[in-house]
C-alpha cells in the first residue's frame, strides 16, 4: 500500500485567512513550506480502485494537485466540517460521471451525514465499517476515540493479513481512555492529528493532543514509524522542535510504502 497525504491541516488550513503570523505569512511566499489544505490521505492498494480518507471542504483542490480524476470508494472518519465539506462536490461528481460511488463511516457517522446532504444517498452506497471491513489483503477496523470538546471521532485501523502489519490513521483524537488506547500498540506506522506544539489549556476544554503529549502517548504505544498531520499554523514544519528521528511531519510528495 502506498498511502500519500492529500492534506495536512487542520480545520481552518494554513494560512488562517485572519491571521498573519510567521508561519501563515510564510504560507502566503512562493516557497510557502506550511501552506496546508484540510486533512485527507489517499490510499493505493495492488489492483483494487484507490481508497481515499475525508473529504473536507478542500478536496476539490486536492484531486487537481493529485491530478486525480474520481473517487470510487471515500471513507470518513468523523461528520465535522474540515472532513466531510466536500461531500456534495464529491457527490456531484458521482453524479456526472456515473460509476459505482461507495461511501464508508460508522454507522452513526454515516447517520449524520444523511442528515447534514440527505441527497448523497441518491447516487452513493453507504456502508457501514463497524464490524469491519476488507480492501484486497487490508482488513480495517474502526473504534470511538475522544475528540475533547468537539465530541468523538473514529480511529482506522489496517491490519494486512498474510504480512502482519499494523498501521493507524487517527487524525482527531484527545485524552483516550485506556481501552481507547488499545488498537494503538504494536503499530508499523502511527498517522495522528494534532494542531498546537504546547497548548495552555487543560485538556477538557480542548479537541486534539498536543505535539508534547502525543510524544508522551508515543513513548507508550512505541510505533515504529509516526507521521503528525491536522497540524495549525502554530507548527513551522521546517522546525523539527527535537522530535524523535522516527517522528516527522506529515508531507505531501513522498508516499508512504507499505510493502
Ligand atoms: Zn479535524
Ligand atoms: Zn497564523
């Protein structure tokens, strides 16, 4: 599996349209390193059509820099805004060029997301992962994972069942329970959100881990590879901040190989 970043923000992208900091400045340069779009990967597998993960309000933007044409099958981690404001765009799509569209989330995901573009369900499949489900030799499962303030999102699991490896995308997430924390050990690869490095507020009033207390988390969990994404404009991704050799930033050029 190849699995490219498409977007690395987090809710409001980088630049914040109000803010003119040092890193959403320099997100406006020509060289703009942080400039970032709202937070979704895309997955290749051997010969099944790409699976993509979100779809906030940037995906359009984000098929062209791909130079991608169409998603068949769009999973969704949760029904906020920065990952699912593309969904009727998405849908249009569907629409005009008529292949078989699939649509995946837990069922309560996939509840809300009637709710919010009721008309999706005219031309997508909705399918619910709760129990589980298998893309070729990938089988993904899904679990509840805090997300602070803001509610609760889902954790995706990818389990490869003849070469054992494990690997997590968790974009949102906050202050786990420990049961919460289970599908987080013995990971090849760890992909998780955060947005601030050090943030001042207790973690109640918050929605995401800060970049310190995810390196806390790590030193538990021992991924052997992590990627941070969701990341504000407090991060300059040209500044390591000391984090671990095995720790890096999400970027969007270099895939990440698994087998
Ligand atoms: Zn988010
Ligand atoms: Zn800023």
């Amino acid at each position: 599996m190849d699995i490219f970043f498409r977007g690395t923000s987090d809710a409001h992208g980088v630049p914040r349209l109000y803010c003119e900091c040092k890193v959403c400045n320099e997100a406006r340069t020509v060289e703009r390193v942080n400039r970032r779009l709202r937070p979704s990967v895309q997955l290749y597998l051997n010969n099944h059509a790409p699976l993509w993960i979100d779809c906030g309000p940037d995906w359009y933007v984000q098929m062209e820099q791909a130079n991608e044409r169409f998603v068949q099958h769009m999973l969704i981690t949760h029904a906020h805004f920065d990952h699912i404001g593309g969904l009727p765009q998405w849908y249009d799509q569907c629409r005009y060029v008529d292949l078989p569209a699939y649509l995946y989330a837990a069922a309560e995901v996939l509840d809300a997301i009637k709710e919010r573009f009721p008309w999706i369900v005219s031309k997508v499949k909705f399918i619910a992962l709760d129990d589980g489900y298998t893309f070729e030799e990938w089988h993904i499962s899904i679990w509840r994972v805090n997300h602070g303030h803001n509610g609760y999102s889902y954790g995706f699991r990818f389990h490869h069942q003849q070469e054992g490896i494990n690997w997590v995308y968790c974009p949102d997430s906050i202050d786990l329970t420990e049961e919460q924390q289970i599908p987080l050990f013995n990971l090849d690869l760890l992909i998780i959100g955060t947005s601030f490095y050090k943030e001042p507020f207790p973690m109640k009033t918050r929605s995401l881990y800060d970049v310190t207390e995810i390196l806390d988390c790590i030193s538990l969990w021992k991924p052997k590879q992590v990627r941070l994404t969701h990341l504000s404009h407090d991060i300059d991704t040209r500044d390591r901040y000391s984090l671990p050799e095995h720790v890096q930033y999400a970027r969007l050029k270099e895939p990440i190989k698994l087998l």
